[in-house]
C-alpha cells in the first residue's frame, strides 16, 4: 500500500473544513428541541459517503432517530470490514463554561495539542472520529487501494442508550455480515503513546425518588419530627459505599472477573503519571476503592456514581422547608460478566430494602448495556497493532477504557463478530465537557492510520 500521507497533506484543508461543517450542526440526541438538527446530521452523512466512494448508501428510519447505512462492495470473497459510528452529541450545556460557542468550531492551540485542536461539542465524540472513517474510504477509493468490502453504520442514539439501533442489528443480520467491527469512539493514552482500546465497561443507570410527608412542609413547624427525604436520600446514598470504598449492595461483585496478579502487572506498566494525573484535574490526592491502582480503579473495577441530585429550595436567598421529595441519577459502572439487568435488579431490591420506616423509595430503571473486553491474539487485533505501529512508530499497548458503547457486546451477539476500537481522542480532551476539542494531529493520524488496517487486515486474513 502507498503511503497516503501525501493524500493527507494535499486535502488536510478541507478534510477540516469538512469536518467543521459537520460540527456547526447541533445533533442533540437527548433534546427534542434539536431532531430537525440531528435528522440533518443523518443527511449530511449520507452525502459524506457517498462523496467518499460508497455505492449505496439509505437512511433507515426508526421510532427515534435514523440510521445511516452504506457500503462498498468490491468483490463477495474478501473479507467485510463494519464501520459504527455515531453523529449524535452530548447536550453543549452548561453553555457559559464553554470558551467559545460549542456549535462554531475553532481552532485552538493547546498545551497537549501544539498543531492545534478543534473546539467544538462532538469534535471528538464521535462525530470527528467518525468522520476519520469516511476520510479513510475516499483515500482508498480515490486512490484505488480500497482492499477489501466496508459496510458504514453510522447511527444518531448512542448517547442516548441506542434502543433502535439493537432492534436494527437484530433484523438486518444478513446486510450486516461482516468479518470485523471498525470503531474509532474512544481514546489513546497519549500522542507519543499509542494504545488500543480492549475493553469498555457496562452499565446501568437509575434513578431514585425519596418521598417522604405528602407536602412540602415548615422546617420549624415539622423539623426533627419527620423523614426529610433530602437527609435520608444523602444518607441512603452514603451508605452505598463502605470505609474501603467498596459497594455495599450484596451479590454486587459476586461475579466480578478478578485479574491475574500477572496480568495486573501487565496493567500497570503502560505509563502513567499519578501527578500529571491529578494536576491535570487540580485535585491533591485521588480517591477510590482500596487496593487497587487508579488505573484499575477507571477500568477493571466496577463503580458506583451520583450524576445528579435535587429537591428541596436552590433559588436565591433561604426558605425553611422541608421537601416532600429528593431524587438522584446514579450510574453504575460495571466489568464483564457482571449482567445489567441484574444488577439492576440489585440495586433496586437493595435500595428499597434500606429505605427507613417513613418514607417511600422508587427506583427507576434507564438505561444499560453490557462490558465488553477483546482479545488480543486476533486477526483483528493484530491488524490494527500492525497499522498503529506503521504510523506512529511504535507498538501500540492494549489498554481497557472505563467508558461504555452498550452496542459492542450486542454486536458480538447478534453477528458473531469481534470489535476492534481504535480511539484516537485523549482523556484530556474534554468529551461530554464544556471545551470538547480534538487534536488536528490525532484527525489527520486517524486518516493515515485506518487505511493500513485495512490493508493488513485483508492481507492477514488471505494467508
Ligand atoms: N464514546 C463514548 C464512550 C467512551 C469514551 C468509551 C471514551 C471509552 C472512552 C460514548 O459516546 C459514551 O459517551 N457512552 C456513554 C454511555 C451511553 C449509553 C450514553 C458513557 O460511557 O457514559
Ligand atoms: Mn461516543
Ligand atoms: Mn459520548
């Protein structure tokens, strides 16, 4: 294969400006108040593939937001490659911390990122990461090198829990056969130190109410005579997790995989530096679960996590009340094996249960999805090694995330293929945050890099 670095150079102008284009559209998922924004966004992709050498690309509608899907089949007998992706965003808010308008893309230079980074909400989840992969395919097809089938699954719900697209994947099996998953949503350890994402957590996330009298109620009048559903919530809350910063809820690690002290060590010689790590964040000391390394405790182990708590007066001033309600969103973050359902189910029996006499608990189930972890003994795998060390030079390390893509464990169910995540965003790029940037560098790396997986890839599989 030729290098395509030359290819990357003469279109990097617009292969930005593209990308910029994308960026100004605000693809809300979660907010109604953006679906003729996020079904514009399904358009622009179509059009994206197309341009990029797809032969057919549609627009699958669903009960929520569509699905783009397209494909280039060269020849039956060599392998598929399934490109997913997601157009969607994260809400922009709150809107005031950002440092210019998360819908008007700039480029900024950082600290981490001397050729510049691209400021905008979905830069790099996943809408610029994505968009590596469409780069990637006109590369290939305009200079023809394209190696092999590819078949794009681009959907606009994955911050949003995906529920259409699972239901897709099941009744399209045949349209979607594929020989390796190809997704660019998740990170790299460093510029210097590229890694390859092995494994992502699951998750379930809830929702509880605490209710206590049938009305809000006079502090003075009825203080210290009733449940106040704010001190009860903090205090069921705080019970969660022990003096060790172990979960409390029981059968919560019964099936909890521990590692190997073999392959803990494996872990933990992929550099890091724990006060790089914690004056990037400002914060003196770390804090988590006892005996085990942050590096472990963000990826092996599972958690426990507040998202949001209310009830009660915040407006300005003081008023003396006593709420009759309190809730909380909390997300659970789980390894594999654990199933979400049932720790789900969990949670919520055991939530119930340590609710004190005088108030009523409800939990409410969201959303979830399972963990999902690849080997690295794979044709897959190997590929992708083998393309990362073409470009930057070095061997990549295998490193387990602890964010989610619920979907990745469904795909592996439903067509019986393994996903290769090759992330290019860093940790510190902001992502669901005010600031959400991604490196011009690691856009550009992405593009050189994906063309070599596929080519070691096809050549891999033909021997
Ligand atoms: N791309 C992220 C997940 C991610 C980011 C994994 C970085 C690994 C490294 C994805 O868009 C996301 O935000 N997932 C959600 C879950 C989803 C069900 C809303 C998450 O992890 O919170
Ligand atoms: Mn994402
Ligand atoms: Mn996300």
């Amino acid at each position: 294969m030729n290098s395509p670095k030359e290819y990357i150079a003469q279109n990097k102008t617009r292969f930005l400006n593209e990308l910029i284009e994308l960026l100004k559209i605000p693809s809300v998922s979660a907010d109604p108040a953006f679906s003729q924004d996020v079904l514009n966004t399904s358009k622009a992709v179509k059009t994206a593939l197309l341009d990029a050498g797809c032969d057919t690309v549609e627009i699958y509608e669903t009960e929520g937001y569509p699905i783009v899907y397209g494909e280039k089949i060269i020849d039956a007998a060599l392998p598929t490659v399934l490109v997913y992706g997601h157009y969607d965003v994260q809400p922009a808010d709150p809107l005031e911390l950002w440092d210019s308008p998360p819908y008007e893309p700039v480029i900024k230079e950082t600290e981490i990122h001397p050729e510049g980074a691209i400021f905008a909400r979905g830069s790099c989840d996943d809408k610029g990461q994505m968009y590596m992969h469409v780069k990637a395919l006109e590369y290939m097809t305009k200079t023809d090198q394209l190696p092999c089938n590819v078949k794009f699954m681009i959907e606009g719900e994955e911050e949003v829990g995906s529920d259409n697209l699972g239901i897709y994947v099941a009744n399209n099996k045949e349209k979607l056969a594929n020989d390796i998953i190809l997704i660019s949503d998740t990170g790299m350890i460093a510029n210097d130190v590229p890694s390859i994402t092995t494994g992502l957590r699951g998750l379930s996330y809830v929702e509880v109410e605490v209710k206590g009298p049938n009305r809000d109620l006079h502090s003075g009048l009825y203080g210290g005579a009733v449940a106040n559903p704010i001190n009860i919530l903090t205090k069921m809350i705080a019970s969660l997790h022990d003096e060790n910063n172990h979960i409390t809820i029981p059968g919560f690690y019964d099936k909890v995989e521990e590692l190997s002290t073999e392959e803990r060590a494996e872990m933990a010689k992929a550099p890091f530096s724990l006060q790089g790590y914690q004056d990037a964040l400002d914060i003196e000391s770390v804090y988590g679960e006892k005996g085990y390394t942050t590096n472990e405790r963000n990826s092996i182990r599972p958690t426990l996590d507040v998202n949001g708590i209310w009830g009660g007066y915040i407006g300005e001033g003081a008023k003396t009340v006593i709420a009759s309600k309190a809730y909380a969103k909390i997300s659970m973050r789980l390894v594999p094996h654990q199933d979400w359902e049932e720790i789900t189910t969990l949670f919520q029996v055991h939530f119930e249960q340590c609710a004190p006499k005088g108030v009523k608990v409800k939990v409410t189930p969201h959303h979830g999805g399972q963990g999902y972890v690849t080997p690295i003994d794979t044709v897959g795998y190997q590929a992708a090694s083998k393309a990362y060390e073409t470009t930057f030079g070095k061997k990549p390390i295998p490193q387990r995330s602890g964010g989610s893509i619920p979907i990745v464990s469904l795909f592996e169910e439903e067509l019986g293929s393994k996903t290769i995540l090759m992330g290019f965003g860093l940790d510190s790029d902001a992502i669901h945050s005010p600031n959400e940037h991604f490196g011009v560098w690691n856009y550009l790396k992405g593009i050189e890099t994906i063309p070599y997986f596929y080519h070691f890839f096809t050549e891999m599989k033909k021997s």
